[in-house]
C-alpha cells in the first residue's frame, strides 16, 4: 500500500494557484488510473485504486498547508505503513523554474510550510518526493501573495505539462528505482524571478 499526497489549500479561493501544484498534479494521476478522490477521511480528501499495480491512497489534505502533516499522520498510521517506503509527496517548489521537476528521496522543508509540518508529524525527513517548479517569486512581491498567485498565460502550457509529467514521476516511484525516475525528470534549470506583470 502506497499513500501518495498532492500539497495544497481547499476551496475554490486558492484553486490554481501556484502552491496548489500538489493538487493539480494528485488530479491528474487519479484521471489517469480512474480513480475518485471523493472520500473525506483524515481531514482529507481521498481515493482509493491502483496505479502501476500498486494499491494506493490519493490524498489531498484539507488542513490547510501549513498543518498538512496532521492529515498525512493519519493516514499512515491507520494504513500503518512506513513513510520512509510508501509515502510520495508531490509539491510546489519556488527554487525551481515553472515546469521543471525535480525527484528526492529525502531532505530538508527547504522553508515549505506544508514539508516541514509533515516532517515534523512523522518525524523524519526521508520520504519520497515530487518537487513540482512554480518560477521564484518577483524581488518586489511578499512571498504569500506570490505562492497564492495564479499562473500567466505563458506558463500555463508549461505547467499543464509539468503536472502530467509529475503525475507520471509519481506513479513510475512505486515500481521503479529511485535513480532511475530521477535520471528520466530532474532537470539543472534553476527558477529566474519572475517579471511583475
């Protein structure tokens, strides 16, 4: 049994937005092995099914980021599994540039809200990741306004493709080495500030 977690903030407000790549990215696995992310459990929003052969939980937490880790406890201690060997997290991440990738099997919060709550519920760092790139913040703008920030025609495409292609990282973790799946998605491309439209 895999959990596989998509970070972001419930309702339509925060919907789109760059901090909610985690969400975007957990839709577009369930649309591909057909499963429903329906069921409220463990202040989330779940569904059960199999991708790759592989029983698994999609959850998208409602908690809120910064007390996502609360959700994902509970899941892992109901399903007792280990997060060190079941657990996928798929996320936005600022230090990258919009649409590029990067795979981990462990790590520091990196100043993610969301991470470091889930660090610190489950008390480990080491657990497998998808870093999803939302492009660096403009040097004029707060960091909040910038997370909750929607993406510009310009990026869409990009980031239509990154949150297929982070969908598939997810599902290539649970059959396929680690190295491997990093070998086919980590990209050098750090993220450049964006222009303040």
């Amino acid at each position: 049994m895999y959990i596989i977690v998509g970070l972001g903030n419930p309702g339509p407000k925060y919907a789109h937005t760059r901090h909610n790549a985690g969400f975007e990215a957990i839709d577009r696995l369930a649309e591909r092995y057909g499963i429903r992310i329906e069921t409220e459990k463990f202040r989330a929003l779940t569904g059960t099914g199999a991708v790759e052969g592989q029983k698994v939980l999609l959850l998208k937490p409602l908690t809120f980021m910064n007390l996502s880790g609360e959700s994902v406890r509970a899941a892992c201690e109901f399903y007792k599994i280990d997060p060190t060997e079941a657990l996928v997290v798929l996320y936005d991440d600022i230090s990258l540039a919009p649409g590029q990738l990067r795979i981990r099997g462990k790590g520091s919060a990196g100043g993610h809200n969301g991470i470091k709550n889930i660090i610190s519920q489950l008390g480990t760092q080491e657990f497998l990741r998808v870093k999803i790139g939302v492009g660096a913040k403009p040097e004029d703008w707060d960091l909040v306004d910038y997370v909750l920030s929607r993406f510009s025609k310009e990026e869409l495409p990009e980031m239509e493709d990154a949150f297929d292609r982070a969908a598939k990282a997810a599902a290539m973790l649970l059959t396929e080495d680690i190295d491997r799946v990093m070998n086919e998605f980590n990209t050098r491309k750090e993220a450049k500030p964006q222009e303040k439209e």
